[in-house]
C-alpha cells in the first residue's frame, strides 16, 4: 500500500493536522499495522518537498505547534493517476511453501508432514480470521474475506501437491 497516496487521499476531504491523519489511517486501514507518527511526518515531508502538498496553516496551544496540510492540485492528479493504475497481480511463481516442499525431498525428509504442518497453520488462521470477520465491521469482514480466499488458495495448493508428491520426488531426485 501507498502510504503517500493514502495520505494524500485523505487530504481531500480537507486539510488536516498530522495527527488527525494518523488516526484517519489507522481506523480505516491501519487495524493491524497502525502508522507511527514518525512515518506520518516524515511522508507529508516528501509530499511537502513534492508539492503534492502545502502547509495550510499553524495552530498555536498548550504543546507544539501543530501544522495543518492540504492537498494541492498535483496531489489530486497524482492520486487519480494511482486509482487508475491497476496493482499489479502478486504472482508466487517462486514461493517458501514450494521451495520448503523440494528441501524436504531432497533432503530425504518427510515432504508430507511440511505439506501437513503448513496445512494446519492455515487452517488455524482461517479459524482466527473467520472469528474476527464474524466480530467485525464491514472494513473488517472485507480486509478479513481478502485474507481468507488468499488462505484458500495456498490449501488447495497445499492439497494439489499432495496429490503429486510422489511425481514431484521422483522429478527431484532424479
């Protein structure tokens, strides 16, 4: 994720201090990996340096000074240049749970119980997740229904390999 972007995103709605912005980002996007303050200030800096963004004034109180920001009209650009962009889709053609499978086998250990074990983790953490989606708001279920078919997938890969462990062995060990 674009934590630069985000921000930006959020600034549309109105210029904001940047606390105001960390709390913004965290109900929204940050439930588990909330923003520290530092990696707020330090992006806003680039986007100031950028001029993807102004200062749009300073609030005097009790603490330090509090800078509001604003979006500027290349920050709008940029943010619907990075809406229209599509993400690139994440493809595992190399991944640890393969490569963990092949050690196995080369290596004369048990290939079925890295299958089994792995298989378990996931179906713990589908278990985990299927609870917080039940809990959770409407941003939650999302974020946690993303998660889940990703966990789906790797066990249907899980038990396809499986299936081929013998044909796999035999292409391995050669």
């Amino acid at each position: 994720m674009s934590i630069g972007h985000t921000l930006l995103g959020l600034l549309e709605h109105g210029p904001r201090h940047g606390y105001d912005l960390k709390r913004a980002y965290d109900e929204h996007f940050g439930q588990d990996r909330p923003l520290h303050y530092g990696q707020v200030y330090s992006t806003l800096s680039r986007l100031l340096k950028h001029g993807l963004v102004t200062e749009d004034g300073i609030e005097q109180g009790g603490g330090p000074d509090r800078k509001r920001y604003a979006v500027t009209a290349e920050g709008v650009t940029d943010v619907e240049r990075w809406l229209a962009t599509p993400e690139k889709p994440e493809l595992y053609l190399q991944s640890t749970l393969y490569t963990k499978v092949v050690i196995a086998l080369l290596s004369g250990r048990a290939a079925e119980e890295v299958l089994d074990g792995q298989r378990a983790a996931h179906l713990n953490a589908m278990r985990e997740l299927t609870v917080r989606k039940r809990a959770g708001d409407l941003t939650d279920q999302l974020i946690c229904d993303h998660a889940l078919f990703h966990l789906e997938a790797d066990l249907r890969w899980l038990e396809l390999t499986a299936a081929r462990l013998a044909d796999l062995e035999r292409r391995v060990r050669g």
